[in-house]
C-alpha cells in the first residue's frame, strides 16, 4: 500500500514538473511584454517606413497624382537627372526587371520640375515622366535628406509609404516590394 502511494505522488509531481516547464515560458512572455513594457525590437522591413501621407489631393502642373493610383509606383525625384539620379532610375528599373510576374503590377514613375531636364535615355522603356514646373506643392510630401538617390513606395490607393536609399543593398526594396505585393490585394 505504501508502494502504491509513493508512485502515486512521484506521477503527481511529474505531472506538475511537466506543466511547469510548459508554463512558465509563456509567463514570462506575459510579464515581459505586458508588466515591463518591453516590445522587441526586430523589423522585417528594410526600408524606411513613412506615416502615410495621400497624393490624390495634389497635382502637379496639370498633372492629376491620379498618375499614382491603380498601381505601385516607384517614385524619384531629380531635376536635370545627373549621375545620382540616373543611378536611382537604373535601380528602380533593374527592381522593376527582378519582379517577374509582378511587375506588371508595379510602375516606375520619374518627378521632375525642369521641363528642360534632358530626354529618358533609349533603355528606359515604361517609366512615366511628370513635369511638375515651378509648382513646389508636391515637394513636402516626398521628404529625404538626398531625395535624387531615394526611391518611393506608393500603393495604388495613391498614399506615399517607404522610401529607400538607392546606395543600398538593392534586395531590400525588392524583398520589401514582393511582401507587399503578396499581402495586398489591390493593384
């Protein structure tokens, strides 16, 4: 009888070594993120994320920004379009090229104020040219500290979200595009 009780509290204590070791990871998660406010700080994206902003409102020289709605839109800004710029257009273009299937979801769009800016060179194919003039209004919208080697997002609905540096690692935008481009439904 004795035996019996003795296994008996060993199965028990089993038993609750068990759940304990199942437990307290997830008791420690809560704690962690609920009681001390700690939130990881791993990301997924690689570019640089903007609080969305709308293009529909604005237009430039006569130009709706409905030029950006119905597809993605890889945006650069350059005036006269020098060696920055140029390498900015060839990076949104060899992404555009590496989409596959996708890229006909997805346009390449140059903003330029200068309607003196030289012609798209012959191997530019499928890149929409807008002049904006003197009209500045569209300007503020796109922010960044060298906006002639950044590129940006926006999402058919016609509202800016990240930007790149054209200096960087080019697999970034692309895995970054393919993301969106598989969760979204739109465009």
């Amino acid at each position: 009888m004795n035996q019996v009780v003795r296994t008996k509290a060993a199965g028990r204590q089993v038993v609750v070594l068990l759940a304990a070791i199942f437990a307290l990871p997830l008791l420690v998660a809560f704690w962690l993120y609920y009681g001390t406010g700690w939130r990881p700080a791993g990301h997924t994206n690689h570019g640089e994320l903007i609080a969305p902003r709308s293009l529909l409102g604005m237009s430039t020289s006569g130009t709706p920004a409905t030029a950006f709605s119905g597809k993605w839109s890889l945006v650069v800004i350059g005036d006269n379009c020098e060696a920055e710029c140029q390498h900015t257009l060839w990076y949104a273009r060899q992404t555009w090229l590496s989409m596959g299937k996708s890229a006909e979801r997805i346009q390449r769009v140059w903003l330029t104020r200068a309607a003196s800016s030289p012609a798209l060179p012959p191997d530019e194919p499928g890149l929409i040219r807008i002049e904006t003039g003197d009209d500045l209004t569209w300007l503020p919208a796109f922010s960044a500290e060298h906006p002639q080697r950044t590129i940006f997002i926006v999402d058919p609905r016609g509202n800016l979200m990240m930007r790149y540096d054209s200096n960087q690692d080019p697999k970034g935008l692309r895995q970054d595009l393919q993301r969106l481009l598989d969760l979204s439904h739109i465009g």
